[in-house]
C-alpha cells in the first residue's frame, strides 16, 4: 500500500496526504486550489472565446450555453488536474 505524504515548508514536519492540518505547526492545509492569477487568466480565456463566438453565431443564447459549458468542463478538468497540490497557510 502507498501511503503519500506531503511535508509543510513551514515546520517541515510530514503528515499524510488528505488531512487537513498540519500536525507541526497547525497550518491550513487546501487541496486542489489554484492561483488567483491562474484562475483570472482561464476566466479571461473564457472571456474572449465567449465574445468570438458570439462574433460568429450572432447567437446571444448560444454564446452563454457554451460559456458555462465551457467554464463547468474547464473547473472540472483544473480540480482533477490540481487534486494532488497541497497550498498550506501558516497561522500567525
């Protein structure tokens, strides 16, 4: 059996990977979690792929069917792709 740890980059204690937080120096622990920049840059995306197809179809119902068809497949495919990342935020 694997057994994943994730070691905090405050105390540099390891725990197992899944708890929530840290058993050194009790840290919050995220999982799955993007930058903010990261999540601005997809929306922005979105954005202008929305406008373009508007562009085309002249369709505003159309446009807005995509958009979010777009935007749930994106959020579901970045929380499979990020599931693993562990953002620890130290408690002062």
């Amino acid at each position: 059996m694997n057994k994943e740890t994730i070691k905090c980059p405050f105390c540099f204690k390891e725990s197992t990977h899944g708890v929530r937080i840290c058993t050194g120096c009790h840290s919050t622990i995220e999982y799955g979690t993007v930058s903010a920049w990261f999540a601005l840059m997809i929306g922005t995306i979105l954005t202008v792929i929305a406008f373009f197809i508007l562009y085309i179809s002249q369709s505003f119902l159309l446009t807005v069917i995509i958009f979010f068809a777009l935007a749930i497949s994106t959020r579901l495919y970045i929380r499979k792709k990020f599931a693993h990342r562990a953002i620890f935020t130290h408690q002062h």
